[in-house]
C-alpha cells in the first residue's frame, strides 16, 4: 500500500467540505462526500444530497466525462462505502465492478449492515484500500449518525437562553401573554441553524401551551425538523401551531388519538422511565437527532438523566430579577464566545466509542 500523503488529505478535506453541503436534508443518512482523482487532478465529485438519494460515490462516478479513467483513478470518500442493498444498490459493488484502482476512506460505517464489510468486498475485488486519514474529523461531522448506530437513542442536544440572574422566563399562566426576549438576532439566527442541524426538536406540553411554538427555520435555510412535543393528556389546543398540518409532528400522549395530515400520535407510557422510553420511540422512528429547547421541566429531566450529548446556554447581560429559573448550568469547561454582548457557552461529552 502507498502511504497517506499530505495530498491524501487535501483531497479528503475536499470529500468533508462536499459531504457538509447534505446537512439538514440527508438526515437520517449520514453526511458523505466523494472524490475521484487521476494523475493528480479531480476528475469527479458528488456528495449525498437528500435522503433516498443517490450516495456520494456513484454521484461522483456519474460526474466523470472520460469513464475510462476510473481503473486508474482514486476514490477519495469520507465514510465506508456500503455494502447492502437499502434505498440505493450497494456502492461498494458499484466501485468494485468499474475496477477503480484505489480507495480511501476516512472512517468505517458504524451501521451493523456495513461496518467492514464495504472493506472487505473492495479487496476481495482486488481494490487497494486505504483507511482512516482524518478519521476524528469524519467522525466528528457524522456525530449524530454514529450516536445513533452505537448508543441506539438519537444524538441529544439540549438548548436554552437565560439571563444573567438566571432565568428563562417571566412567570406567565397563558399564550396571551408573551414570552421574555432574551435571544438577539445574530443568536436567534445561530439556533435555527442549530435547529437546521437536528432531525427533530422537542418541546414539553407546558412550552408549547405557553409559546404556541412554531418550531421551523426562518433565519436559516434548510429543512424544517420533525416537531415533537409531549403532551399525555391531550392539553395542546386544535389550533396552536404544532397541529397546523404544515410540518411533520409527532405528539407523544398517553391517550390514544385520531392521526390527520402531518400530525401523528404515538401512545407511549411516560409515567416511569419517561426519558428512555421516549428515546427509544424515536429510535424506532429513526430519529437520529434531537434538538430539546424546553422548557425547563423537560431540559432538567434530561439532564438529571444525564442523557445529553450537548449543551448549549446563550446568558443574556439583562436581569429580571425573579422568575422562571434556568435549569443547572453543567459542569466542565465550555467553549464560550461572545456574541453582541451574549454569551454562549456550549458543554460537549466525550465522544462516543
């Protein structure tokens, strides 16, 4: 085997810069970009652009003018090209069939229905493979998607903005009267990127109650995420937001109720282990990621579980003096940046094996 040049990884920062342009639309897929090299110079490139899709590697295959460079050619990918038959035939034996000379992976695909075995059928095909340059980058840009592989429970960031006395809300007692700004622009944009990020994002009954939430991205452009609350005994009126029919919702309730356009009930007993068996629903929906921006009753739940992957805490300079308290700032040593006289911190966890 040749070894991994600093050309190598050019040419793999390149397949993380394209694989970066499906986020917010490939969702539960991971994000996966491809390039494909002769002689020096990028004869190819694709990346995986929307969810049933075609994937990165025949996306860059099909971008190739003169096919007749391909079995002199490198294939430059991200993550482990599969090997199973799902919305899409298997790239590897797509790869494996145009006779491609070399390959380079960044890292293996967690996924049980691949993980080595894309390897194992590019060399059984006589394919030199290469494996694991910039293999924390890969991971880290597919962090959701390997946190649901391995941890089977979607990737958990919990959002909330507070004031510098710590609180996130007047007291209020209905939707007429309106929430407490604390957020600026340039943040509020910064969070429906975020929003952008996730696949799904909860709220409580208490929030969307309070809030009338719509949950969708206006400062930011992508798809909207799934809307999730929950709600057990049926309080969200017929004409709040979350049951306007425009966005997919899923409403987690302990009664049973009637499904209509866009707005789905999952019966779920929530009066024990809450937390898990939510978790483990939207596992089963293949929900990978979740964004949970309050209010405070569900954010301390997840964090008395310690169930998070992320926390994100804007401290606005502003005081109110009393009323709704932020739930506990975690431990540890944050990131922090100051944005417009705001400051945001955000706690990661180890990464997941």
């Amino acid at each position: 085997m040749a070894p991994l040049s600093e050309t190598d990884r050019m040419y793999m920062k390149r397949c993380l810069q394209l694989a970066s342009y499906g986020g917010g639309y490939v969702a539960p897929n991971p994000m996966v970009g491809a390039v494909l090299v002769c002689e020096d110079k990028i004869i190819g490139e694709g990346f995986h652009r929307s969810y049933g899709k075609a994937h990165a590697e025949p996306e860059a295959i099909a971008s190739v003018a003169d096919k007749s460079l391909l079995k002199k050619a490198t294939l430059y990918v991200n993550l482990e090209p599969c090997a199973h038959q799902g919305k899409t035939p298997p790239c590897a034996r797509l790869i494996a069939d145009l006779g491609i000379a070399r390959v380079v992976v960044g890292c293996l695909d967690p996924n049980p229905k691949v993980c080595g075995r894309g390897m194992e059928m590019l060399r059984a095909a006589g394919v030199e493979v290469e494996l694991g340059i910039l293999e924390d980058e890969c991971r880290e840009l597919n962090k959701r998607f390997f946190t649901f592989q391995t941890c089977k429970r979607p990737y958990i960031t919990l959002k909330w903005a507070q004031t510098k006395d710590g609180f996130i809300d007047r007291k209020r007692s209905n939707a007429t009267e309106k929430p407490l700004l604390i957020s600026n622009r340039l943040t509020q944009t910064i969070t429906h990127k975020v929003r952008s990020q996730n696949q799904a994002i909860l709220v409580g009954a208490n929030t969307a109650l309070l809030d009338n939430p719509k949950l969708t991205l206006r400062f930011w452009s992508g798809k909207n995420p799934l809307r999730l609350s929950i709600d057990r005994e049926g309080r969200i009126p017929e004409n709040y937001h979350l049951k306007d029919g425009e966005i997919e919702t899923l409403i987690f309730t302990e009664q049973q109720r009637e499904n209509r356009n866009k707005l789905r009930y999952l019966k779920t007993d929530l009066s024990t282990e809450g937390i898990e068996q939510l978790l483990s629903a939207l596992y089963q929906e293949n929900v990978h990621s979740v964004l949970v921006e309050g209010g405070t009753q569900i954010l301390n739940s997840f964090l008395r579980k310690n169930c998070w992957d992320e926390v994100l805490v804007e401290i606005s300079p502003i005081r109110i003096g009393e009323g709704v308290a932020a739930p506990p700032i975690p431990a540890g040593n944050p990131f922090r940046n100051i944005l417009r006289g705001h400051e945001c911190l955000l706690f990661r966890k180890q990464p997941q094996p």
